[in-house]
C-alpha cells in the first residue's frame, strides 16, 4: 500500500516529468525525496513544468554544491525562465557556485560562465561538427561506424559548448551517414580482439627493465595529502535529515569561521582523545600516527586530551601509562589536557541547551529507555517545561537527586532514521569522586555530549576517529549547532584489527585481570607495552601503520605477518648478530686438546668490514661445544644439512667438524653426547652450517640465559567473533627454557638490548632480567613460519 503522503509527492515529481520509474526510485531514497521536493517548492513549480526544465530541477536536487546552499533559489530561477536551459549550463553553474561558496554572487560573472544569453544556432552547429569531421576525417574513414562518436561530440563541445546537445548529436549522425553512406555488413561485424603478446626474450629483458618505474601517488607520498587546510572548513560538513522539521545542513557561519582562523592563527590543531581506562594497543598506533602525524606535517599541534567523563573507569596508572607511552612512539604533544577541565563550560552550555529548548531532564529507568528507543517512541518527560528542566538539572547536580533517578538528554529526534539521534543522554548522575577533578561534581556528561564541545572549546581543526563513530555525526553535529559554537572538521578512517589477538578494552581487561597472560605488558598481546617488551621498535610500529594507511576503506583485518614484515626490516638493520643455543647437546672435540682455548672472531654484522674491529665479537673455541640437539640426527638423509653419524658441517665462524662417535642413554634412543673431530686445515667444504657456543674455560658451562619463545596469543584470526573466544588462545604462545647457552658476548647486552640470535630469531632484554641470570625475549622469527595469506 502506498501511503497517503507518498501519493502525493509521486504526483508532485511527474508533474515536472519525471517518468514513473525515476519518480518511484526517488520516492524509495529519502534523502533525495527531501531535497527534491525542497527544490520544485523553492522553484515554485509545483502545479508543473517542461519535462526539460524537470530534469535540470531534478538535477539540481541530486547534484547542487552543499557549500553554497544560499545560491540554490537564484539558480533554480534562471532555470524555470530558460536562461539555463542545457546540461552544460548547469554543470558550468555547479561549478562557479561551489568556488562561489556562501559568498557574494557576482550575476555578471555567473551569467558568462554559464553562458546565458548565449545562442547556438543549427548553422553554428553544422559548421562547427564540418570542421571537426575536416579534421578527423582519415581516421573516420579507416574506422567507419567503430568511429567514437563521444570523442567527436567532445570536439564539438570545445568549439561551441552552450550548443544543445541533441542539435549536436543529430547533425554528427547527418555528417556520419553523408561521408559513409548506408552501413555494410562489415561495419556491423564485431572488431577482431588483438592477440595477446608474447612473452619479452631474455635479450629483450633488458630493455624493459629500463623503463622507469610509476612514480608513486601523492597519497603514498604524503597521507595527510587528504585532508582539507583550516580555511576551507566553511563547506557543509554533513546533512542531518528529519522526521519533524527541514533538513540540517551543517556548516560554519562565516563568523564563526574567521573568529576560529583568528585564534588559531590558521594553525592545524588535532587530538589524540584516549579514555584512561587501559593500556593503549596498536590500534591507537594509528590513531596517534593520524592526529599527531597530520599536525607535524602541517606545522601545527595535537592535544593529547584524556577523555576521562566517567570516573569509575579512570585510574592514575592509565593515565602515566598513555602520557609515557605517546613520548615513546615518537610524538610530542602540543597541549595535554583533560575533559574534565572544562566540566564547568560543558555545565553552562548544558543549562544554555535547556533554555534553549534543546534538552530537558528525564526520568525513564536504562530499561525504559532501550524500550522507547526500539519503539521510536518520545520520553513521557520530553515536553515538560523549560523551567522545570533547569530546576530539575539544578538539582541534579546538587546532589538532590538519587543516582538512577534522572538523566539530562538531548532533544534530537526520536523517530530517526539514525538510532544515535534517539536523544542522547547528556549528564548523569554518579556519586563517585572523580580521578582528576576531585569530588566536586556528581554529574558527569557523556561522551555524546562532551566530546564535541569539547573539540569546539579547543578549536580542533580536524576531529579524526574510526568509521565506527560515522554514524555520531548527525549527533555531533546537531549539537554544536544547536549551541551556535565553531564546527570542527570531522573525517572518519578504518580501524586497523590485527589477526590472531583481540582489540577490545573489555576482552583485554579480562584477559590480565583473570590472569591468562602476564599483565598488561605480556609481550603476547598487542598493546604498546606489550610490544615494546618484546622488542618491537616504535619506528618499526610507524612504518607498519603507514603502510597499512588512512583511508575509509575498510581494511577488515591486517595479518599479523604484515608487522613481522616491519619489524623484521628494522631488527634485521640494526640488531647485532650474536649466538645462542636453545636446547644444547654435547660434542666433544676429540682431536682437540684439552685445556686449549682459543678467541676467534665472529661478526656482528653481515657486511661487517675486515678492518672495523667494532665490527666484530670475540668468541671462545674450545674441546667441548654445545650445538641445538634438533641440528643431530641418528639417521642422515639428503635435504638434511645438519649433523650425523659420518657426516661433517661448519661451526659458524670456526671449523668443519665431523661426527666420529654417538653417547647414547641406557633407551638406546637419546643421544647424550657426540663425539666429532675437527678440520683445522679447512680443507673440507660441508654444506651446512651451524651455530654453537663454546666452554669459555676447561670444565666450566657456557653463560646460561634464560629464552621465552612467544608465539601468536590466539589460534584463529579472529578470536573476537567465537563465542567461546577464551578457548582459542594458544597453549604454545609462551615457552620458557631455563637453561640456554650464550656466547660470553651477551653477559653485558643491557635491558632492552636487541640481538640476532643466528638462525634462531630477534630477541630483546627482558625487564626481569638479574645480575644473576639475564632474560630474552624472542621478538621476532627470521621469516614468517605461518603459511602464507591475509591482508
């Protein structure tokens, strides 16, 4: 059944002549419904007009710059007297109207751009398409009926752009069918497709190799490169559609603008807006990397500002944590405020929202509200009294009221088709002092409320955040409106989800309070200080984000492999080499003598230079090594390049040894020790090479570390969406092993040290290293051991 008020407005749009196809599909997009009918008012054409002059107001409706809104009627005149009668003319107005914006019409200027007055007659067209056809001539007879047509009207368009189009498009066909004459059966053929080239010779390589790469986008060059300077931020932000009243465009006054740019000094300022209530994760990496990253591009400042509305979630340790935590991932910020320091002026504006008629105290239980917010229906308490609403909220923040028993909510607009315009709660109570602004207040606002004004009193030029808050933008908007304050600019990007871990505060939360990993800084997990424990660089964090990018688009999930990526990049260029053995078997040296030690000298760097000595580490050789029990097998076979009965390697750095003899326990099965003989002329060339470490002094162990292997935390790559998330996490992501072996090299590695451990990974310096024993923790694998795939 189609409703009374939809007949009508069917009827509206094909008395303009629109067909009843276009008119019903319009009729099923409400937005354009809306501005449609806006504009066949503004255009007083609602009894009817010229189904030309229709589709130019429809046109308009769909198309007319959002900036320069004031200029609409003017527009929509001269297209109802004919003066603009063509596409090209209204595409030409689109254009000096948006350059135009708010401003001042100059109606000569508009009038030449547009081309009215200006008349095309068909002899003008005639000549205009002889001269085109002159000049295309051999290529239209080659190509016959294939001819572009387009490329020949776009011709035309150049030489004479106010013609109309149908003239043009009947004397090209003319033209076509007086140099062609009538179609033959080869014009009606299918073009033959082009067989595909074949492959480049080897000799011919070259050649192609030399052609340069393409350069790169502006984009990847600069990511920032998207985001509009301060003085451009007059255009309309976003268009707020509803139920009771006009549609809302939102925009800075031209006022409210030049009062902004005043202040600021045409400055960009952003925020990095964290709640305190956790550790900060990787996703906030990119978060930081757009807001602080945009503001030192453009010589401006970012405010590090604590969003700390409620007080029961805050705490001290957060807060230290995320000031600490900013400075390492490189960025400095340009203020650090609270939201709490303006919880008078957020007060004020609220008791000013009340005068204005834009909120009002209601008393509807958390359940009540849900229900009525489903139903779409109004709080019994929405239309009380203006007078009652400020004594009511006076009360409320006297502490007069009991905590449950009343809320402050905005008055937007309940039978939206946007459930964050269900009017919002604004202030409510809480009898909890607050972390930063003591116990003198009992009513906090809410992030809906705060957080916006908050961006205004600040004069944010650019409020950045993830596309989850896309749909808070009528509600921010509404409100920063409704209280005649500056609009920041308000741009939304794709929130960066890692695979094989969780994101979510809450899921964090109960992973560290509930003890399934070591705290808040378990290097298994994917907060910062968690990753920093591990031995990930904030650099190498940057570079990952940067890679990933800004946009909108939704990346869904990044594969952890992408970060190893980068980590791996700036560890493998900066971390020393080094040697250590996880799981030590014995082999003795038997043509070695006993008591005999000698330094040999071993590289930190793979390019290591010959006469750089701080190039270079010394390490101990002696009879008794210790090699990975996995690099000896009983049984040799021929991908294997590792240690058997018989068979000979490289020690890294020293001699060929080959095994002579095998120590077995009483199983017959576990190899004790090895006995092997070594090369000292080194003559023999095996094909494998394998670490070890050495007794540094007859009879006395090598340096005993201890190694935690960290794996991914979760087996799935989204352990966010199972129900039973808990039981995904992965029993191997943490083995310890007590008693590895090091060269003495790593006794003085300091905390946070990075090392290659060769063949074995990147590891860093645990904090709960000792004088006694240090400890490692393995960052990173030399290459990905996962099967390749993911984003």
């Amino acid at each position: 059944m189609v409703k009374e008020e939809d007949s009508k407005t069917l009827e509206l749009f094909l008395k303009i002549g629109l067909d009843e196809k276009t008119a019903k599909n319009t009729l099923a997009n409400n937005k354009v419904t809306t501005n449609l009918t806006a504009v066949i008012h503004e255009a007083a054409v609602t009894d009817g007009c010229d189904r030309t002059v229709g589709n130019l107001i429809y046109t308009v409706a769909t198309k007319f710059p959002a900036n320069a809104l004031n200029h609409r009627p003017t527009l929509l005149q001269y297209i109802v007297s004919t003066k603009i009668k063509t596409p090209a003319q209204l595409e030409a107005a689109f254009t000096f109207l948006a350059a135009t914006a708010s401003g001042d019409l100059n109606t000569q200027e508009f009038e030449e751009a547009c081309g009215v007055g200006v008349e095309v007659s068909k002899d003008d067209i005639e000549r205009a398409v002889s001269e085109v056809f002159e000049e295309k001539k051999a290529n239209i007879l080659e190509q016959r009926y294939r001819t572009n047509v387009g490329e020949l009207f776009a011709h035309v368009r150049k030489k004479l752009p106010w013609a109309d189009p149908k003239v043009v498009k009947e004397v090209i066909d003319a033209e076509l069918y007086k140099l062609l004459g009538e179609r033959t059966a080869a014009d009606n053929e299918k073009p033959v497709k082009k067989k595909k080239e074949k492959p480049v010779k080897a000799e011919d390589k070259a050649k192609v190799d030399e052609t340069p790469a393409p350069k790169p986008s502006e984009e990847e060059l600069n990511p920032y490169s998207i985001f509009p300077p301060p003085e451009e931020n007059y255009k309309v932000h976003t268009e707020i559609y509803f139920s009771d009243r006009p549609v809302l465009r939102a925009c800075n006054s031209k006022e409210l603008l030049e009062k902004h740019l005043k202040v600021t000094g045409r400055k960009v300022l952003t925020r990095f807006p964290p709640e305190p209530n956790g550790y900060l994760h990787i996703g906030h990496a990119k978060a930081m990397f757009v807001d602080f990253g945009l503001a030192k591009e453009r010589d401006g400042g970012c405010y590090l500002r604590f969003d700390d509305t409620n007080p029961e979630a805050e705490k001290k340790e957060y807060i230290d944590h995320i000031k600490e935590i900013v400075g390492w991932m490189g960025w400095e910020p340009y203020k650090i405020t609270h939201t709490s320091d303006y919880f008078q002026d957020l007060y004020e504006l609220a008791v000013e929202l009340i005068k204005r008629g834009h909120a009002y105290v209601d008393h509807q239980t958390a359940e009540e509200v849900k229900e009525y917010r489903e139903r779409k229906m109004n709080s019994p308490w929405r239309d009380r009294p203006i007078e009652e609403s400020l004594r009511l909220f006076d009360e409320m923040k006297k502490g007069m009221i009991d905590e449950g028993k009343a809320t402050l909510r905005m008055k937007q607009d309940m039978q939206s088709d946007n459930f964050n315009m269900y009017d919002l709660i604004a202030y409510r109570i809480k009898f909890t002092p607050h972390p930063h602004a003591g116990d003198k207040w009992c009513i906090y606002p809410s992030y809906d409320y705060a957080h916006c004004i908050v961006d205004s009193l600040e004069n944010i030029t650019h409020s950045l955040c993830t596309l989850e808050f896309e749909t808070r933008r009528a509600s921010y908007y509404w409100l920063l409106d409704a209280l005649g304050l500056y609009q920041p600019f308000v741009w939304e990007y794709s929130r960066l989800n890692v695979s094989n871990t969780v994101m979510s505060k809450r899921k964090l939360n109960r992973l560290v309070t509930e003890k399934w990993v070591d705290g808040w800084d378990d290097p298994r997990l994917m907060t910062l200080a968690g990753l920093r424990r591990r031995g990930v660089t904030s650099t190498a964090i940057n570079a990952f984000v940067r890679g990933i990018g800004i946009t909108r688009s939704d990346c869904s999930m990044i594969h952890l492999s992408r970060l190893e990526y980068h980590i791996r990049e700036e560890l493998n260029k900066t971390a020393p080499r080094t040697m250590v053995v996880l799981n030590p078997l014995k082999v003795i040296i038997t043509n070695l003598e006993a008591g005999i030690v000698t330094d040999l000298d071993a590289k930190k760097w793979p390019e290591a230079p010959v006469n750089d000595a701080s190039s270079f580490y010394k390490v101990p050789f002696s009879r008794v090594v210790y090699i990975e029990r996995t690099d000896f097998r009983l049984k040799d076979s021929k991908d294997y390049f590792g240690l058997a009965p018989g068979k000979s390697v490289l020690l890294r750095y020293a001699y060929p040894i080959k095994c002579t003899d095998v120590i077995l326990a009483d199983d017959k099965e576990t190899v004790l020790e090895i006995r092997a003989e070594y090369d000292p002329s080194k003559t023999t060339k095996p094909k494998g090479v394998l670490h070890w470490v050495a007794e540094p002094s007859p009879g006395v162990d090598p340096l005993k570390v201890e190694v935690r292997l960290f794996d991914r935390l979760f087996l799935s790559e989204n352990p966010a969406e199972l129900e039973d998330w808990l039981g995904d996490l992965n029993p191997e992501s943490k083995v310890v092993i007590q008693n590895a072996y090091a060269v003495p090299l790593v006794r003085t590695a300091a905390l946070g040290g990075r090392f290659q451990f060769e063949r074995l990974g990147y590891f860093a310096v645990d904090q709960d290293s000792t004088s006694e024993k240090l400890v490692f923790n393995r960052t990173v694998t030399l290459r990905d051991s996962y099967a390749k795939g993911g984003k």
